[in-house]
C-alpha cells in the first residue's frame, strides 16, 4: 500500500497507507487535543488500526513544535556566561547558521535518520505576532543558555561569541557525525548519581553526560518532578517539545507498538522502552536469581567483593546516535534487540534504556511505570509537561488502584526491624535508623494486639477492616503524624545515602562510604513511606479512600523460618520438624484510582486514554477525577456480514448451557461444553481460540475431557495448546509460537486451538489477524471473585460515593469489570 499524507490541525501527518475513516477520526481527536492540551478519551475497535493511528498523529504534532516561537515574558536581559566547549555547545556552534534550522529529530520524517543527522529542514514560522525588540531578546537569551534536551531546541539566528579554535575543531567533528571529546573535556563529563555513567567516572554533580559543569545545561532543579526532564520552556526561554510516554499494558504489547512504528516515516525517532530487570537483565548470577531486583542492587552496592561488569559498559551504547549505528538498530527497535546488543557489547540493557531517556522523543513502558509513584521515582521519569499516552486503557482503573496501595507482611516487618537494630547497636547514623526502628516496632505491636480481634471469613481465614480515618488515629498513636511524618521521610533519605563528608586530617573535607540497610528493607520502606504520604497529604484529603486490612492465614513451614508458636508435627518424608504458623499481612488499599492519577493530572501536556472496550465512558472521567474534554467512540473498519456475533444456549445433545458456578461443577454441563467446542474445531478450519473466566475452571475442564478422551479427540483434529498461569516469559512466547507455526505450516491436524482465560496474557493486547483465529470462543462471563475482600470493599465504596461523585453504583461497577474482560477476550 502507498503511504498517504493528511493535514489536521495544521499538522502535517505522514501515514503508511490510506487511513480508515476511524483512524482519521482518532487522528483528528489526537491533534485536538495536543493543541490545546486537553485530555483525551477514545474508544476504537480492536482491529482497527487505533495503535498506528495513535504513533502517527503523537509524533507527527511533536515534530511540527519544532517551528514554535521563544515566549516572550521569559525574554529578559542575564549575563553572557564564559565560552564553553562542552559537547552541547560545540553542537550548537555546529549547528549555527544565518538560516533558521531545527533539530535532525524533527526534519522530514521520511528522511533516513543517517541523511537527518547531517541535512536540517527549515523550520516553520509562527502566526505569532512579537516586537523586534522581544525578538532580538529572545534570540540573544536562547544563544546564551541551552538545556540538556537540545535535541528539541529551534535552532533560530542568534547573537553569539567568536569560536574558539577548539570550538571550530569541533564543529567540524560534528559536521561530519563524528562524536570527538577532549581528554579534558570527557574528564569534566558527569552525570547523576545514580547513573551508571556518573559511578564509572567519580561521583561529582548531577550533571547530565557530556555536559560541562560551568554551563546552566548541567543544572538540575533538584526535585524529581521538576528536573531536567521538565518541558515547556528551558532557563533561556526556548519553547521546548515535549515527550511523549507511550503506556500498555504488557510488554508483549510493547513489542507489537514498536513493530507498527516501524512501519511508520517516524521510525527513526529517538526512543527508548523502560523494563523490568526480569526483561532486561543479561548478568548470569542475577538471571537466575529469584529477586532480580535485589541481587542487581546488591552487585552494585559492591558486596562480598563483586561488581556488575555489564552495568560499567553502559556508556558503549547509551548514546541515541551511537545506538543507531548498530545494526538493526536505526529504526524502531524491541527490547529483545537491545537485550541482543547488551549481551554482544557487554552492557547492561536494564541501565542503557533508563540512560537513552534522557534524549528520546518517545517513550515506551508499561502504564503502571507512569501511575505508580515509586517507579517514578526510581526510574527518574519526569510527567511533567509531557505528552501521556496510555493505550490498552480499559485496566487503569485497576492499575491506578494498585499503584496507590501496598502491602507489608509481618514477616518483612520483623526483618526490617532487626535489620535497623544491627545498625544501631554499630553505631551507624543511630540519630536516623532509631525513629525508623521505632515505626517498624509499633506496626509489629499493634498487628499483634489487633490480631486478637480478627474476625473469621473463610477456612483459616480471618480479617478486620479499617477506614483509612481511623487508622490515622492509630498512626497518631503511635506517633506518626501530619507534623512528624516529614520528619520521617527526613531520616529515611539521610539512611540511604552511601556516603557521607567528614573532615580530614588536612582540613578539607572527604567523602566516606557507609553502609546502608539491604535492598528488600529500602523496598518495603519505600512503600510503606508511599502510602502513609498519600493519607497525610493535603490535610488527609485521601484518607476516605482507603481502607486498612490485617488479613491473617495459616501456612506449613519450617521450624527454623518462623519465631512464631504453632503445631508443630514431624514430616514423613523430609524428617525435620514443621510448623503451622499464622501469617498476617497489613494492606493499605486504595479504593480510589483518582489518587495515583492526582500526581499527573494537571502536572501533565496531556492523557491521551485509548481501548476497544471504554464504554460506558462516563465511569472513567468520574473514577479517574480527570475532565476528558475530547472523547470518541469509532466504528469499527469491517462491515457486519463480515462477522458473525451470537450466544449459544445449548450444546449438540440439547442440554442447557448456563456457565453459573453451580453448573460448571456438574459433569454434564463439561462434557456439553466440551462436546460443542469439538463441533467448532470440525467445523472450522486454521486457529480457534477459548476463552475461560478462570484457571481454576480450565484445569477443571482439562482434567474433565482427558478422562473422558474428548481432549483426544480435540487433539485429533487440532494442536491443542494452553495459556498457562504465570510462568516465565521465555514458556509463553514458545507456546504462542507453537501456536502460529501448527496454523502456518499444516501437517495433519488442521490449526490449533488456544485454551485461555480471561484477563490473561492472551486475552489482552495480542493481536490474532486472519488466519490465527477464524473463531473465538467464550465460555461464562468473567466476573471478579465475589468474595475476594477488596472486590467487596470496592463495591461498598462505589454505593457510598455514587450520587456525590458520579461513580457507577457497586453492582453496575462489578458488571462493567466482567463485560470489559469480556470484550477483550471477543475482540482478538
């Protein structure tokens, strides 16, 4: 197909072929909505193209900022710093010229990114009206200060010194796209602490690689939601394009969105895709460990004498230039290539995509990075002024509730405590480990003096609830309050630190490394301090939306892992002592998606919220507390002969199907159901794919047909393959390879057939063209386990709120969860 041009909105929108009329519709909200920062909301089809749609209209409104003018209320008078020959100032002085230019990044986007970094298009000029005199101000104040995002500067005439010889040595490096640095130069390059670039050279200020430490491009404003990351305009007045943070839901879906941007005139946009270590990770010892996160943290605190090789080669490829002079990597890369890449150079994939953020223009993670707080934090992602999109959307309600909750067992309590006890009794930073020791002690205390009012739900099973009111009281107890919390949060920075200054034996002062608490206390700290932020802050503004549980279960485990008392009884076949000990787990659940989503709301450019499965639309603005101004609900692209849609209520020998709890335990209700899909994989020919509402009712099907010999006869006619619950990556990518391959290269079984569950990883993201389902079956309705606690609690708060906030009422709440499950799982 031949690519196609559309203008919307004034920008120009390069597309890989002739749109569908609700690709032009998405496009057209998108623009809308990015002009005049307004939040966006917007349902389409699974199937219709809305993720091309999406990249095409978000970077094709990037690059037409390129042209934007300098603000003039920032366009006052400052002092010309010193020359500088930092590398952003010899790419500046590359980049001058009598002509007004814009950065390679924004050029025309069918230009190959090699011809892009050596040839600038013109920029476009602004309807804007200014005076000369705030004009050659601006100009003056932009040549003056450039900030650690230049790539997205207008490279505009301005008013600047002579050049140096080392300058124009440079310029000329640069002219030709070769990266050249002094001795001198790369010896002032720093970069933030807690970059791997930054420990490589010495620990010095946070300035960002490359940069000099005499030009405002290395200052940072400290905060970490207003950092260098920080959009809209830089310290010299410049208007400065926003990023663009790409959210799904899995990466398994991330996968697909890079693959469609490859298709795209944008494919050479600088990028990056944040990840876990499990995704990331290529160090031996740390791949094969449980907690990845732990043992990475614990290689590169140095313990027991070892360090992380990989983490020292970041700076081989954590350059966007650089990277893209690798093969395979000039256009729009997977992860799996920079996991590749990483193992062949020696460096550390996890560490080399949080360092390219720094220069990319689009950014793609999984949405609960960009909701949950603690991710924010640790992977120095800035929201601030940036464009939000977050695709897959009909979940975030359920992230966003998560990302404002946590959980902390006792267990892991006890563990901290003794931990800060250790460091105390050696006398390290007593002054900041005691209050912290203290807060630990007094949740062990009262989860043990509150245990004994539990009240029984299940087998085994108790619990009491609290309102999050009342446990301020109970936080005010034990001294944790609104003045004293800050305080808190004062002690657990100061216990982090790795080093501290102390004076030497010359008078100056030197750093000296001290040791700090393990990775699993600083994790349980970090969110166990996240949440008790979110109560206190503005005036306890969030604390009707929480709610306290202590849950309590009982579990067989080694005598020697437990202090608690319990029956203990004799293992036949291990020989050693057991013990039945009660477990008890205090949640702080957030009830309220609006929370998570009040870091972001009103920080942001804009939310863009995508999916195929957003109705009603009317629950999200309420549940989310976010105004969405533009909302669309497309058509789908196929015509409706095409498919066919409908329930069927009985099986081939006439017995009724009602898939209620009661009736999926009968044997007859199995063996009808069973006995109908076999008639749908002889019918139909190519890949079948099944929905369940459960695992628990899979394997209850499964072990029902292998006794009958009705999955024989399923095997007969297909290759039979099942989703399987958790498990590693790696398994799940083998057997939906399996799958595609039995429906591509037919042998004697005609296709496949897919057994999965609603809200897994199949039902969810994935994409099934043509061939790989010519059918989809489900069977039941997906609803949330009635009787899980916080399900409970949810609808309770819904009933509460509904006439005040506009919330669904709880039972319509709980309907909605199934149905949206339930589309998903039909739209592949």
């Amino acid at each position: 197909m031949s690519s196609a041009e559309y203008t919307i909105g004034g920008v120009k929108i390069n597309f890989p072929c002739k749109a569908y009329p609700s690709q032009l519709a998405m496009m057209n909200s998108i623009v809308r909505g990015l002009n005049s920062k307004q939040h966006c909301l917007l349902e389409s089809p699974t199937g219709s193209g809305k993720s091309l749609a999406l990249l095409c209209s978000a970077l094709a409104w990037q690059q037409s900022l390129s042209g934007k003018p300098v603000d003039e209320s920032l366009s006052k008078k400052t002092e010309v710093p010193l020359s500088c020959c930092c590398t952003c100032h010899s790419k500046n002085s590359a980049n001058s010229d009598v002509h007004q230019r814009t950065s390679h990044h924004f050029s025309s986007p069918s230009t190959p990114p090699s011809e892009r970094n050596g040839t600038l298009s013109g920029s476009q000029d602004s309807p804007e009206k200014t005076t000369l005199a705030a004009k050659l101000s601006a100009k003056k104040q932009a040549s003056m200060y450039r900030d650690e995002n230049d790539d997205f500067q207008v490279e505009k005439k301005r008013i600047r010194p002579l050049e140096t010889a080392q300058q124009i040595r440079k310029r000329h490096c640069f002219e030709k796209e070769v990266h050249h640095l002094d001795a001198k130069v790369a010896s002032e390059k720093t970069t933030k602490l807690n970059s791997p670039l930054g420990k490589i050279n010495s620990i010095s200020p946070q300035n960002p690689p490359g940069h000099c430490s005499r030009c405002c491009c290395s200052t940072k404003q400290g905060n970490s939601e207003d950092s260098s990351n920080t959009t809209k305009k830089d310290h010299g007045g410049k208007f400065k394009i926003p990023k663009i943070y790409f959210g799904t839901r899995t990466h398994k879906q991330i996968a697909q969105i890079t693959r469609e941007l490859q298709r795209t005139a944008y494919s050479g946009v600088p990028m990056t895709i944040l990840s876990s270590r499990d995704h990331t990770c290529v160090h031996p010892e740390v791949m094969g460990n449980f907690n990845r996160n732990e043992k990475c943290m614990e290689l590169l605190d140095g313990k027991n004498g070892k360090s992380c090789y990989f983490y020292h080669g970041v700076h081989k490829m954590s350059d966007q230039h650089t990277l893209q002079t690798f093969q395979g990597m000039h256009k729009a890369w997977d992860i799996e290539e920079l996991v590749s890449l990483g193992r062949k150079l020696k460096a550390c994939p996890y560490y080399t995509a949080r360092e390219l953020m720094q220069n990319a223009d689009i950014i793609f993670c999984p949405y609960n990075y960009l909701l949950d707080a603690q991710i924010r934090e640790t992977m120095d992602i800035n929201l601030k002024e940036q464009v939000v999109i977050l695709d897959e959307a009909h979940n975030i309600e359920d992230c966003a509730r998560e990302s404002a909750s946590y959980s902390v067992t006792e267990v892991q309590l006890r563990f901290a405590r003794d931990e800060l006890d250790s460091m105390i009794n050696y006398n390290i930073r007593k002054k900041d480990h005691e209050p912290l020791r203290a807060v630990c002690c007094s949740l062990i205390n009262w989860l043990e003096a509150s245990s004994e009012h539990l009240v029984e739900r299940n087998y085994e099973s108790s619990c009491k609830v609290w309102s999050g009111s009342e446990m301020l009281l109970n936080l005010h107890k034990m001294g944790i309050t609104t003045a004293t919390f800050p305080i808190l949060q004062g002690h657990f920075s100061a216990v982090l630190q790795r080093e501290e200054k102390v004076p030497s034996i010359h008078g100056k002062e030197e750093a000296r490394e001290i040791p700090v608490i393990s990775a699993s206390t600083q994790i349980m700290l970090k969110g166990l301090f996240m949440v008790l932020d979110y109560l206190f802050r503005q005036n306890s503004r969030f604390a009707d939306d929480y709610k306290v549980a202590i849950q309590q279960t009982y579990s067989w485990i080694n005598q020697s892992d437990t202090t608690d008392h319990g029956l203990l009884i004799l293992s036949k076949n291990k020989k050693r002592l057991r013990q039945k000990a009660a477990v008890r787990v205090l949640n702080f659940w957030c009830l309220n998606p609006a929370v998570a989503f009040s870091d972001i709301n009103g920080k942001v450019w804009a939310i863009v919220l995508t999916s195929g499965t957003l109705s009603p639309m009317k629950s999200f603005s309420s549940e989310l507390g976010v105004t969405f101004t533009i909302q669309l609900e497309a058509n789908h692209v196929i015509n409706n002969s095409q498919v066919w849609v409908g329930t069927i209520g009985s099986g081939p020998k006439g017995r009724s199907l009602c898939a209620t709890f009661q009736h999926t335990e009968t044997f007859e209700f199995q063996d009808e159901v069973g006995a109908l899909l076999l008639s749908v994989c002889q019918t139909i020919s190519q890949g079948i794919l099944c929905f369940l509402p459960s695992y628990k009712l899979l394997e209850k099907l499964k072990e029902r047909w292998l006794s009958t010999g009705l999955w024989y006869n399923l095997e007969l006619v297909k290759t039979v393959i099942v989703e399987p619950q958790g498990g590693e990556k790696i398994d799940f990518d083998e057997l939906l390879q399996m799958y595609y391959d039995a429906i591509k290269y037919k042998g004697e079984k005609d296709g496949a057939l897919l057994v999965a569950v609603c809200r897994g990883k199949v039902s969810e993201g994935l994409d099934f063209s043509d061939d790989n389902a010519r059918a989809v079956v489900t069977i039941g309705i997906p609803f949330p386990n009635v009787k899980d606690l916080q399900v409970e609690l949810k609808r309770q708060y819904n009933d509460q709120h509904s006439k005040l906030r506009g919330l669904l009422p709880g039972r319509q709440w709980y309907e909605i969860q199934a149905y949206r499950a339930l589309n998903q799982a039909l739209g592949r």
